[in-house]
C-alpha cells in the first residue's frame, strides 16, 4: 500500500493532525491506522480536560506559563511552555467549530481547577472530556473523502534505511500487522506520524487502556530516534480500587478540585502534613504522599473522601465515575471511595523539536509518545491534550511544506520491500508471551514505579533481560503475532526506562530514587 502521508494512532493527536491535513490540502492521500476501532484510545479515557485561559478577567497566559514550569520542576522547555499556552485558546475554538461540546455556565464555558492550577482554567465535557472529543473528531474526520481509516491495524516497525539499503536518513512508512488475520502489510508513504501515546501497560496499576504498550516508543528505539526523560512517568493519584473488569478506573482530580479529601487508614486527613496545598498539590507530591501512606498501614489503599460536596453537583458533574463506583457496591455519595496511584501519563518520549520533527526526516510525533519540552519532570494537570492539540497543528503545517520538498521518487516508495519474517507460529512458544508480559509489569511496578532504589534498578535491568532474551527468541522462531510485538515494545521501552533512571543523581518532578537523598 502506498500512501500521502501515514498517521499511526487514532486520538486526540492523529485525528487533529489528519483533519488540519485534510482542510489544507484535499488532494493528498492520509491514512489512519488505530490499533483498535477508532474509539479505543488513551484520549477516550481523559475525564478532566483541557487547560486553556479563556477567563482573561481573573486568568492569564503568565498565569499558566508559571503554573506549568512550577509543575515541570526547572525541566520545562520555557519557549515551548510560552507557545503552547498562547495558541492553546485559538485551538480550543477549532475544536469547537469541529462539533465538541464543552459544558457551560451563564458567561460562557464552565472551568474547574486542578492541582498545580493557581485558577479555574480546566474546559471540560461533565466527567468524560476525552470521550466527547474522541467522538466529535471521529464525526469529522469521516466527512473527508482523502481520508482512509484502517481499524484493529497496529505498527511492528518503522521502514528505514536499514530496510530499503538508501542513505537518505529518512522514514519510508511502515510495517503494520492486521491484528484478526495476522498478517503484516507494507505501507509506503512521505510522512509517517507517530500518535501512538505513552506505555502505561508496562506497570500493574495504570489507567491507560489495554492498548498502551508503547508501540511508537519502541519502534521509534529499534529506527535509532532519540528518546528523551523516560523515567518521568505520572502517576495519577487517584485510580479506584480494586479494578473493574481487568481495567484500573481513573477518579478525576477534578473531584479533589470540588473538594474531595484524602484520608488513610487511621481516618486522618494526611495531605496538609506534606503540601500547604494540599489534595491541590502537583499530581507527584499527591502521589508519594498516598503511597508513602500506604507503605505506613496494613492496607493497599486510602480513602478520598466526596461527602463534602453538594450531592446534585457530584451527579451532574461526575456521572462516569458515580456509575463505575456502584459496579463495585459503591456509592460515593455516602461511602469513602479506595483509592491508589496508577500509571498515567509519560511526560518522556521521542524528542522533536517545535513543530513535531524528529532527527530521522519524514518522522513526526506528536502526543503522549512524544517530548515536546512542555511537561519537564512531572505534567501539570490537563495539559496533555493542550499540547496534542498544539502539536498536532504545528506538525501539520509543518508536513505540508515537508511533502512538497526534495522527496524519493515515486518508484523507490513502490519497491519498499514487503515485510520478511517467519510464517508459522509454534504455539508452546507464543503461550509464554502473557508470562512474560505479566512478569515485566510486576518488575517495574516494584522497581521502577512511584518509589526506586539505585540497587532495585539494577536487578530490574538484570531481571528484564532474561525476558528480552526469551521475548527475542520467540520473535525469531515464529510468526510475528500482535502479542509478541507488543511484548517487544514493552521490553524496549521498559529498557531504556531503567537505564535512563540509573544515570539520574536527583530527585526532581515525579522522579524519586530513596538513594538519591542526601
């Protein structure tokens, strides 16, 4: 298959990419691979929403700016963090002339507040922001006739040099397995964007879908692009527990924003002992806090503590949440709701620079699997789909240019090579991949999460390694499976991960090694 230009990843940041696309330029050809059906993204499952100053009354862009380098912890890029939060509010109307309905008040949009927000500057769609948007840009994005959509398709690696024998530096597109049959299917193309999110699958308790197995991270790894600050991984305070179905179910920060209070074992409020702001402190205080609780008392959890807000403006504001608590016989209303830090977010990833670009031409990234500069050593809250918005605009603008430059002909993008490898699958050796997966999670949820030691890192990297070795000899005996690549994804990622936080000597954001304290 050959394509314009070939989008990997179907949230917030693809589709935003592919519809500035589409409106620019009609003639060029996208295609759009989601790994699942276009809905099941990292975006469906954003509850809180979107930070952009839209009150100028009491708000401000200087505001923002200062919130987000404070949360970011001197790590922030301060010229990208200036940008983002300046074109953040033209953004948001786009968004809106697409058909995404935000909630509302008499004097125009309804804001919360957030930890680390000094205003009320969070846009928001009731409890379920990333699923309003999800939808709304599926509506759009099918009105484009350029457009084609290739659901349940996931990536297995980028095309290169390595693979077409040139020496221009350059991605070609990309290897991609039909997930249902199996099956792997060359797609050539100009540009190849990665909107692939982050890898919260590699920890035990994490809020990211099923899905969210760093695919672009560690294809990006294996195409020698460089991958920057991947130890500073979020963990969102509070996920509920225990989990439903399989999943761990975010409570929105939004609800601490209201005024729901955190409380341990004993039925003490703790965070006031550790944050003058309190529940409202940055999202990695908020979360060594609980864990530390935890680690303190004889249970896995602490109690947030909703009683305090006006009952109909729990229900109104938090239907999502007041449906998945009662899935547990709980009721938030009256019950303190168990709670614990979970994987969120990846404030690292692929490094690009202000419009998306990475250091291999032809590849962007844009989203969660990127490093903007924006979030530096911990995100503040709800800026991640800020800057996909952002970025995504910036990288199509950027593309556009791009694909009218000196490009391969026509000819060398139809003689890529098809995909070589093995064509059976021994299955004594495929049962082994949900072991090993399993096995990954459980590592670095103990040695890599909230809490390190410079001594657990290092049985990390030994421990991980006997994984890759039989993840690499699976790999090379057999068919390749969706399973086995996402294992494959998961190792590498998992990899530099713990390597990168061996060479960090401060604790800093949402990084915290107990040796690193002086």
């Amino acid at each position: 298959m050959i394509t314009d230009i070939l989008v990997i990843g179907s949230g917030i940041s693809g589709l935003t990419y592919a519809i500035k696309i589409g409106e620019q330029n009609p003639e060029l050809q996208l295609t759009i691979i989601s790994k699942n059906n276009l809905l099941e993204t990292n975006t469906r499952y954003a509850q809180g929403g979107i930070a952009v100053v839209s009150n100028f009354q009491k708000d401000s862009y200087d505001k923002h700016i200062e919130d987000t380098l404070i949360a970011g912890a001197g790590k922030c890029d301060k010229e990208v963090v200036k940008f983002v939060v300046e074109e953040g509010h033209e953004r948001l109307q786009e968004l809106m002339d697409w058909g995404t309905q935000f909630d509302k008040k008499e004097k125009g949009l309804h804001l919360t507040k957030e930890g680390g927000h000094s205003e009320n500057r969070i846009v928001h769609h009731k409890d379920s922001t990333g699923l309003e948007i999800q939808e709304s840009l599926i509506r759009k994005i099918k009105t484009f006739p350029n457009i084609s959509l290739l659901e349940n398709h996931t990536l297995v690696d980028l095309i290169t040099d390595h693979h077409t024998g040139s020496l221009n530096k350059r991605c070609y597109g990309a290897y991609v397995i039909q997930n249902l049959e199996q099956e792997i299917i060359r797609i050539s193309s100009k540009i190849t964007v990665l909107s692939t999110g982050g890898a919260g699958q590699l920890f035990s308790h994490t809020t990211n879908p099923l899905n969210a197995t760093g695919d672009g991270l560690g294809a990006a790894y294996r195409a020698k692009v460089l991958m920057k600050a991947l130890p500073f991984v979020q963990f969102h305070p509070t996920a509920l527990y225990p989990k439903i179905e399989g999943n761990t179910f975010l409570i929105s920060e939004a609800v601490r924003g209201e005024g729901g209070i955190l409380i341990n074992s004993k039925g003490e409020r703790f965070m006031l002992k550790y944050d003058p702001n309190a529940e409202l402190a940055p999202r990695d205080i908020v979360a060594r806090s609980i864990a530390n609780e935890i680690l303190k008392s004889d249970q896995e959890y602490v109690y947030l503590d909703c009683r305090n807000i006006n009952k109909q403006d729990f229900i109104n504001q938090f239907p999502t949440i007041l449906k998945n608590c009662k899935k547990i016989d709980l009721n938030p209303l009256i019950d303190l709701i168990p709670v614990i830090p979970a994987a969120h977010y990846f404030c690292g990833g692929i490094q690009v620079n202000p419009f998306g670009e990475t250091i291999l031409k032809g590849l962007y990234a844009i989203g969660e699997c990127s490093y903007t500069g924006l979030h530096g050593a911990n995100r503040l809250a709800s800026n991640s789909l800020l800057e996909s918005l952002v970025f995504s605009h910036r990288a199509a603008l950027n593309s556009l240019k791009e694909i009218n430059g000196n490009l391969p002909s026509k000819e060398f993008y139809e003689n890529v090579p098809e995909w070589n490898g093995a064509q059976y699958i021994y299955d004594e050796k495929i049962s082994a991949t949900e072991k090993l997966k399993k096995n990954l999670q459980k590592i670095m949820a103990s040695k890599v999460g909230i809490f390190k030691t410079s001594e657990g890192l290092i049985k990390a990297e030994s421990e991980l390694k006997e994984i890759f070795l039989k993840t690499k000899d699976i790999y090379n005996e057999n068919k390749l499976t969706l399973e086995v690549c996402e294992l494959r994804n998961m190792v590498s990622v998992a990899y530099l991960m713990i390597k990168q936080s061996q060479e960090l000597k401060e604790n800093i954001g949402v990084f915290y090694n107990h040796d690193n304290v002086a």
